[in-house]
C-alpha cells in the first residue's frame, strides 16, 4: 500500500517539528491587527490549512448569500463546546472565503478488504458505514480519533481539540519517514519523549516506569514478545505494537478503560499478518509484562505490579547461597534409594568414599576432570 504520507502530505510544520500549543491558538483580534501568524493572517494559508467541514461550509454560504443580499439569516449563533472551532469559524468569515475543493483519495479498500476477511470490525458496523469513517479520519484509523478525543478528551487537564491536534501533530512528524499506509494507535512511538510526556502529563509520571518497563525499554517485555512470534512476524514488532495499543485504550477521566480483543486486534495488526498472531501477541504479553491486567474481557495497563512482577521480585530477593541450599536438600530427600547412596555436588575426589557400595554422584555441572579423578581415586590412594 502507498504511505500514508505521500497521500495526505503533512504541513510542512510538522515536517518541521514547529508544534507548540500556540499554533492551535486562533485569536480573531489578532488577525485583525496583523499580529497574528501567518497561517491565520492570510486568507490563502489559512484556507490551506483548514479543512473545511460542513458546518464551516454552510456556515460560508449563509455568510455570502447575506452579504450579497441574496437572502441568509441576519443573525448566526455559533455554539461549540471550547475548543470547538469558533473561533476558527469567525476567522473564516472574517476572510470572507468562498467556498473550496479539497479533493483527497484515501486508500481504504485494502485495509477494509483485510479487516472484512480477518473479522476486525466492530459488531454492528456495515463495511459501507467504516469506510466512511476511515475516509473522513485518514491519515488515522477512526479509532485513533475516538480513543483521543472520548476517553483522553475526558481528562480535565485535555483540552479535546486542540489536545488532539497537538498529539496527532507530535505522531505525523515522527511517522513523516516511515513508508506506513495509515496511521493507528499501535504507531505512536511511547519512546519519543514528546510524545510520553503529552500523554503522561494526563495521568502521572509514575507511568514513565510502566512504559520503560513493558513497552519501550531495551529489556521491555512487549519488545521481548516481538523476537518471540515466529520468524515472519518479527520485523513487524507485534509486541510493542499490542502493548502500546493496550496503553492508549487504558485510560480516560471517567470510569472507561481497557481494550477488548477486537480492538485490539484493529489497532495492532498489519497487513502483512493474520490477525490470529495478535492474538498469540496478547497472551504472550500477559505472561511477561509487569502491570498489564485484565478484566471483564478487557486487557489494560495500572501502576500496580501484577503477579508476574510481584514473583520475580520475590525472585530476586532470594539469595543464590538460600537456593543452592534448597536445591541440595531437594536433591537428597528425592533422589537415590535403598540400592544406591546418593552424593550431590562433591567438588573433590575425596567427597566420594572408596568402597562397593554402588552410588549415584550428581554435578552441578559437567567437569570432565572431576568425573575421570573419581573414577580412578580418592585423594592420594587409588582406588580398588
């Protein structure tokens, strides 16, 4: 498939990386007194910019009609939510714009054609009705757009629109190299600091561990699943790609969390696999990483070590001398009998006593010299 950004070509700001806040700040008395910048000061780049929805569009068209005298209400109440375009809309009328053309082609039948084999989409959605979805969100999946804007927009501290455009600008311009077709929740890099600290700003920095410790680390447990999924598989970093899905879906300002397996499957495959090894993918991970969980059919990330974490701890805690103790005490209670006496880990010929009786002599690992100087004697006198 054709990357995604050779289709819907990123501004060059986020080529570019010029991603601060203030460029999703519009200001209509700025761009009155020509301070504001260029992109909503000059009607030409700013309608570059914008796309132009149907709401801006008859919102223009009544606009024009009425300064033509052609008809158009006298009085227009705009009413979005902050955040929601008002100003940009009062910037556009401002402009006196007439109306655009933003033809874009957006390959989608590929992707619908797996998703429809692979039974990925979700219950209740006709193919026709995804389609249209994909079209209007594309570059992204729709369901980047609706993990972003319903449950992170849900955080006091997101601002939904112009949180999302900034997050989004963050994972265009880190993806600008990449000869990807679309863009999903499993292609947001969680080890591009920008991009952690955008979304650990929302739920703590306590989760800058997690992610290290099952996702982006060198020793991460997503990246140890990527080289474990069969040697066809292993270049699409599967692990990583599931984990970092998982991530995103966990968290939201209300109760919501977690993803089920469809989305997860949805978000975390490619093309060149069968959505099956996510699957696999999945349950590897819930047996390697440290604070994944699971609930009510739903697979999600906390700050609370899970068992698996709390056993290697455990693990660890335990000194080698204490284990060898209980290995050796294992060993002599287990293993010999009323034919054979049993001699565990002796570390000189002279451990070994030199009479008939036959005897089971257990190393702790293979010495070929130990083994050869047992045979033939016990410390300084051969053996009979």
């Amino acid at each position: 498939m054709t990357a995604f950004h050779t289709i819907a070509v990123p501004h060059e700001d986020i080529l570019a990386g010029r991603l601060t806040i203030d460029v999703f700040a519009a200001d209509l008395w700025e761009v009155h007194k020509g301070r504001a910048p260029d992109e909503y000061r000059d009607p030409v780049h700013f309608f570059q910019k914008t796309y132009q929805t149907e709401g801006l569009s008859h919102l223009l068209d009544v606009v024009a009609k009425r300064l033509r005298g052609e008809g158009g209400d006298p009085v227009i109440q705009v009413q979005t939510p902050f955040g929601g375009g008002k100003t940009h809309a009062l910037i556009a009328m401002y402009h006196k714009a007439a109306e655009w053309d933003a033809n874009q082609v957006v390959v989608v039948g590929e992707f619908l054609d797996y998703a429809v084999g692979e039974s990925l989409l979700p219950a209740g959605v006709e193919p026709s009705q995804y389609r249209r979805r994909f079209e209007a969100s594309y570059p992204f999946l729709p369901e980047v757009v609706d993990v972003l804007y319903q449950r992170w927009g849900s955080f006091p501290s997101f601002q939904r629109t112009r949180g999302v455009l900034r997050l989004l600008s963050l994972v265009v311009h880190a993806l600008k190299d990449q000869a990807i077709p679309y863009i999903t929740l499993a292609d947001f890099d969680l080890a591009n600091q920008e991009i952690r600290r955008e979304l650990l700003k929302h739920i703590g920095p306590e989760f800058d561990s997690v992610v290290a410790s099952d996702i982006s680390g060198e020793e991460a447990g997503g990246r140890k699943v990527d080289g474990e999924l069969g040697a066809a598989y292993q270049g699409l970093r599967l692990g990583t790609r599931v984990a970092t899905s998982i991530f995103l879906y966990s968290f939201s300002g209300g109760v919501e969390r977690g993803a089920t397996l469809g989305e997860v499957k949805r978000s975390a495959t490619t093309l060149n696999n069968p959505a099956s090894v996510v699957a696999e993918a999945v349950e590897l991970l819930r047996g390697r990483l440290f604070y994944l969980q699971q609930q009510s059919g739903k697979v999600f990330f906390t700050n609370q070590p899970n068992l698996n974490r709390i056993l290697l701890t455990r693990m660890e805690n335990i000194e080698a001398p204490a284990v060898a103790a209980e290995e050796e005490a294992l060993l002599k209670e287990r293993v010999g009998g009323k034919r054979l006496k049993v001699f565990p880990w002796p570390t000189s010929d002279a451990d070994i006593p030199d009479s008939p009786d036959l005897k089971l002599i257990l190393l702790q690992e293979r010495d070929d010299a130990l083994m050869q100087a047992i045979l033939k004697q016990k410390g300084t006198i051969w053996r009979c």
